[in-house]
C-alpha cells in the first residue's frame, strides 16, 4: 500500500506541481479539444486554436490572480529546511579558511 501511495504522491506533484489550477485548465482545455475531435464539429485548425487558447488562458489566469495562502504543512516544511541551512558567519568563515588555504 505504501508504494501506491508514493506512486501516486509523485504523479500529483509531478503534474500538479505547485499549482494545481495550471493542470486543471490544462485537462479542460484538452478535453474540450478532445471533444470538438470526436464530435467532427470543428476543423483541425480550430481545434489546436482552442485548445491553445485554454491552456495559455489557464497559465494566465494563474500568473495574474493571487496565489493561496500556503498550508500549514507547508510552512513548517520550509521552517524545517531553513533551519538546517548554517548560519551565514560559519559560511563566510569557511570561504575565508578556504582561500586561507589556497
């Protein structure tokens, strides 16, 4: 069971990504192209400017509205990661021993 979950855990960060609205326009887009297709009511053309259409649609509306507040999970995960990053003296001490021995 653990390995269907991390299975699936990957391909919904590996399509959703960090925002899951650019894959969800995404899917719309496509299967409104798939659906002009299947019915024959429009030409190949239209079909690729619609579906293009919808996805550039998809990326906009996701760059230019603003973004969720981050989870709660999140948040700790990122105060996690920055608090194992050394403080900034002993990197600057490092680089200084560095070319010391150099």
């Amino acid at each position: 069971m653990r390995y269907l979950a991390t299975f699936g855990r990957f391909w919904w960060t590996f399509i959703a990504g960090d925002d899951w609205r650019v894959a969800a326009g995404v899917f719309v887009a496509l299967a409104v192209g798939a659906l002009l297709t299947a019915t024959g009511t429009a030409s190949d053309g239209v079909v690729a400017m619609v579906v293009t259409a919808g996805i550039v649609a998809a990326v906009a509306v996701t760059l230019f509205t603003r973004r969720p507040p981050l989870t709660k999970r999140l948040r700790v995960r990122r105060a996690q990661r920055i608090a194992l990053r050394l403080p900034e003296e002993d990197v600057v001490g490092m680089r200084v021993a560095e070319e010391v021995v150099m």
